[in-house]
C-alpha cells in the first residue's frame, strides 16, 4: 500500500507518522524519538485496523470483583503544616 510520510520536530521530540494513500487514510506507522536522552530512545508502532469489527455488549460487559475481594478505602493526603507546596 502507498502511504504518504510527514515528519515534524519539536522541542525535544521528533515523531514522524505514514498515512495510507486513498480512500481511508488511516495513519499505519509512528515514530516518536525523544532528543533529551543522548541515546535517542524512540517508540515504534505498525498499525494495523479492523474497520467493522464485529463487537458485542458483553465486550463492554465489567467483571465482577471476586467473592474475597476487599475494598480499598482512598484517601487524599493533606500537606503538612510549613512543609514545601
């Protein structure tokens, strides 16, 4: 498949990504490369789509906690008295 390649620069970081050429553009790579770290760290992804997947509802159905599950009570922490905010 044809696509067409865009690379852009930012302060720190460069992404290039690769679109599909035709009727449905849809993006099918994308380079990020992070220019702070001397190594040049980067993320890769090939995409690939399923444009009419066949979903059901019990797809978005949520599971149900196990019968020995616990709550866990969250709390907020409060700053304390003169301490750096």
């Amino acid at each position: 498949m044809k696509t067409s390649h865009f690379a852009f620069r930012e302060d720190h970081i460069d992404w290039q990504v690769w679109i599909q050429q035709g009727d449905q553009p849809l993006p099918r790579k994308v380079v990020i490369v992070d220019r702070r770290d001397p190594t040049h760290p980067s993320y890769i992804a090939r995409l690939s789509w399923t444009l009419n997947p066949t979903l059901t509802d019990a797809a978005f159905a949520a599971a149900r906690p196990p019968k020995d599950a616990k709550r866990i009570r969250i709390t907020v922490q409060q700053p304390q008295a003169g301490a750096d905010q």
